[in-house]
C-alpha cells in the first residue's frame, strides 16, 4: 500500500509542475522545493537540539501559533524548525521571528522523508490540525520520534474509519498522542483501537482572544472610519458578494462598509468597485482625497483581517456558498455576530455559535437582507448577541496549555508532575 500511496505523491507533483507553467500559487510551491533539502541541510545547526511544528498553511499556523510561542518561551534551548505545505502561508511567515527556522515541507516521498528527519533529528514533532503525510510519519516511527498532533478533528466519512482503510488506521496507531477539538473525534479514534487522545479544544479559541487583547492598529482604516458605525465583510468570494453588493447599494444609513476578500486580483477587485453604486476606496489608494467621505473600503492587502475586525460592529464571513466558511472566531473574539452562508455544518465553532445565538447562517439574498436589517435596527438584540459571541470565546479558552504540559512532558520527562497527569485525563 505504501508503493501506491507514494506514487499517487509523484502524480500529485508532477499535476502541480504543470498546474505552476500558468498558476503563481503553483509556481511558488514547486520553487519553494527545489534544492529544498540541500538548503535545509546546510541550513540547520546539527549539534543543535530542534523540535519540529508542521502546519499545512496559513490559517493552521495561526491555530498553532499560541502552542508554539508558548513552546519557545518555557524552552527557550531548544530551537524550533517550522515547516508549511502550503506557499500562503511560508510566503507570509517566512521571517516569522519566535521560531529558528522556516521551510517548505519536502515532497512526501520516502527518501526524502528519511533525509529530512535525519538532517532535522527533533526530539519531537507537532502536527497542527491535520497533514497525514505518511512517509514522513514512517520515517520519524522508525527513529521513535514522538509525533503529537494537536486542535485535530475527525469525521466519519474520513478514510481512517472507512471499511477499505486498514492501511490507513495502522499509520495513525504510530502517532503518540492527538489532541482533539471535540469529543466526537476522541470517539471515532476510540472506535479504531486508538486511545492515547484528550479532547483539549481548539487553540484557535487562544489565538484569536489574544488578538483581541492587542490588536493591530491601522491609521489608515481609521481615516476612512471616522467613527462610524462598521459593517464587516471578511474573507469574500464571488458568491458571498453577490449578497454584500446589493445590500450596500440599498442601504440608505450612515453605517460604512469594509470589505475584505479572500483572494486579491486586480480585475475582481474593479468589478467590485463597479458593482457599488456608492463612493469606493481601496486601502492601497490612500491618501485619495475622497478617502475619509467614502462609503466602502476593499482592503487590497494580505493579513489585516484579524486584527480589522476590532473596528465593526457585525460582520459576515466568507466562504459559505462554496467549500465552507472562513475563520469566525476572529470576529466573534471582538464580541461580533456574525452571518454566513449555509455551508457551515462542519465547522463545530460555527454550529456552537448558531445555537448560542451569536451567528446567524443566510441561505439567500433576502434572509440576509432581513436578519442584517434586524441586526442593525435594535441595538438590544445586536448587544445581546455581541455578549454571547464575546463569552463563548472566554468559555472556550485553554486547549494551549493542556498541550503545552503533554509537550513539555515529553521534552522534559523528569519535571512531569501527577497535577499534570489529572490535567491529560481530563474527557
């Protein structure tokens, strides 16, 4: 099984080489690989002691970020090497200061699994979420190298708990523990034979409050907002702005717009700005004279959104016609209702919300109309949901330091201490 799992990996590889002659996403992931592990091998400090995270992209490395800083500040010998699969996010935290080293993650075949965990040699590797790259895995089983995986949640449908996915479920049995965000995981790997699992949460919850206690500041969208009333459109695509258009075009309030999509391309931007029938800036034009009057901004920058939704007072968040919605707990974290569209029953922090009463799911243009409107025209029913989004954030804080005591545990074994143990045990 393991030669057809590493040749679908080539396959993979050489669809990408192809997909990169006429896609700059591609193009940066086939780049970012070449001479990868020469670069890592003379790189690295090989008398060093180093810990390894994974995250397969941007938005896990935020979810994983609380556990790394916290890591690096109660270990502060060991150094870390952080790796990404993905180029959105090695391109964005490349230089990013708390860790040694950043990398691309090798291609997952097996000979360069085995001469990156032998340049690398962690005392430990974290896994953020998902990314069950199984040559890796079976490189670092054969070194007895622990491998934790931590905020990761399972579904019924994945290939581990499949009739056809022995080979599958036997990978999962190296892994020395998993940190789950929920208890239906926990159950799902109970149900394989797999008992080394706590449900601890998930460390987004830690994240984004931390960002909510010392956001970023921008001097520019605080022009542009003069104290007005916000609504926030974060993480847009196509199908969710076909809502958000028309909605701004009939309001006839002083509330102001922001808009943030989730992919900036010129051309979709100036559709954008056509599609509005009121005054448009976007953040990269300032300082444009009808900056501070205008009524929508599109923000035209990457990596603002988080900290940006300190300034509203609802958002909608993205994604929720297509695949699935984006991050809501961003906004929640700053007290915010949210809206979305209808595809949200796998996010578990979503179905919480909904049921709480501080997200509100929109199949159409009309249920968003009318739910917004609500939103917007009694402030008691937008407060109430404004304190129920803040205290479900509070509530569901602390999966970090769960898994920081299991990681410290392993790379400090004689400081483990039964507190610690009660904490582990605690499903």
């Amino acid at each position: 099984m393991r030669v057809v799992y590493s040749f679908f990996v080539i396959l993979y590889f050489w669809t990408v080489k192809i997909a990169s002659l006429f896609n700059k996403k591609a193009l940066l992931w086939v780049k970012g690989r070449k001479n990868g592990l020469e670069e890592i091998a003379l790189e690295l400090d090989h008398e060093a002691s180093y810990v390894w995270f994974h995250c397969a992209s941007l938005g896990e490395f935020e979810q994983g970020r609380p556990v790394i800083e916290k890591f690096r500040q109660e270990n502060p010998d060991i150094k870390i090497v952080l790796t990404f699969y993905s180029p959105s996010g090695y391109e964005v935290r490349k230089d990013y200061p708390l860790v040694d080293h950043v990398f691309y993650m090798p291609l997952d075949t097996t000979d360069n699994a085995r001469l990156f965990v032998e340049y690398v040699n962690p005392r430990m590797a974290v896994f953020v979420k998902y990314e069950y790259w199984f040559n890796h895995l079976d490189a670092l089983h054969k070194k007895n190298i622990p491998v934790v995986f931590i905020s990761s949640i399972f579904r019924p449908t994945q290939m581990f708990f499949r009739w056809w996915g022995g080979w599958f479920r036997k990978q999962l049995k190296r892994i020395t523990y998993f940190f789950v965000q929920d208890k239906q995981s926990r159950d799902l790997l109970y149900g394989i034979g797999i008992n080394n699992v706590v449900v601890s949460g998930d460390t987004r919850f830690d994240r984004v409050f931390e960002i909510s206690q010392d956001p970023s500041h921008f001097e520019i969208a605080e022009t542009f907002i003069q104290g007005s009333v916000i609504f926030m459109a974060g993480s847009t695509w196509p199908a969710d702005e076909e809502l958000i258009v028309p909605f701004i075009n009939k309001y006839e309030g002083e509330m102001k717009f922001i808009i943030v999509p989730h992919e900036i391309h010129e051309k979709d931007i100036k559709k954008l700005k056509k599609d509005i029938n009121k005054t448009v800036v976007t953040y990269s034009q300032y300082p444009v004279k009808s900056f501070k009057d205008a009524q929508v901004l599109i923000i035209d920058q990457m990596g603002m959104l988080s900290s940006l939704y300190q300034y509203a007072s609802l958002a909608y968040i993205g994604g929720g016609f297509g695949k699935g919605i984006h991050n809501t707990l961003e906004a929640a974290a700053f007290g915010m209702p949210v809206l979305f569209g209808p595809n949200y029953e796998k996010f578990a922090e979503a179905k919480d919300m909904v049921a709480f009463g501080c997200a509100f799911p929109v199949k159409d243009k009309e249920q968003f109309f009318h739910v917004s409107e609500k939103l917007i025209s009694d402030y008691n029913v937008l407060k109430e949901a404004s304190d129920i989004a803040r205290q479900y954030i509070i509530m569901k804080r602390g999966a970090t330091n769960t898994i920081l005591v299991f990681l410290n545990t392993i790379i400090n074994p004689g400081n483990f201490k039964h507190k610690s143990m009660e904490m582990l045990n605690m499903n």
